[in-house]
C-alpha cells in the first residue's frame, strides 16, 4: 500500500474528494437557484427593489461563503484534527 503526498491510503480519504464527491450537487443546486431567485432584486430590476439591493447582494453573498465554509473547510479542518489524533 503506497501512501500519496497528503498521506492518505486511499483517493476516497482525501477531505476534498470523499466529501465534496457527495455533497457537491446539492449544494451547487441550492446555492444556484437561490442566487438566481435574488438576482433580479441584486440588479435593482422590479418595483421597489432599491430598497432590497443590499439584502439581495448580502444574501447571495452569505451563500457562497457557506457553500466554501462547508465544502472546502470543514473537510480540511475534520481531516487535520483527525491526523493530529493519530
């Protein structure tokens, strides 16, 4: 058993392929639709939507940043914690 430069036994150890492998379609459905659902409001195009602008640019931008926060960062942080425990 050769162990590859991160020292993962396997290609399904690694914390950016096991999970994300998974995850990824879900979170890329759920982020998109509702991005798309706020970009009219983003792009001030409707009645009264100069007042929701910010929300909307807010929003979306809490979006992407749980949607690195949960895919990119919680496997590395779960994989380091784990390697320090062996």
């Amino acid at each position: 058993m050769s162990l590859s430069l991160t020292g993962c036994a396997r290609f399904e150890d690694h914390p950016l392929t096991s999970v994300n492998i998974v995850a990824l379609p879900g979170a890329i459905i759920g982020i998109g639709v509702a991005a798309l659902g706020l970009l009219p409001l983003a792009y001030d195009i409707g009645a009264e939507s100069d007042m929701l602008k910010p929300l909307a640019i807010a929003a979306i931008g809490a979006l992407m940043l749980s949607v690195l926060l949960s895919l990119i960062a919680t496997p590395r942080v779960y994989f380091v914690m784990r390697t320090f425990k062996k």
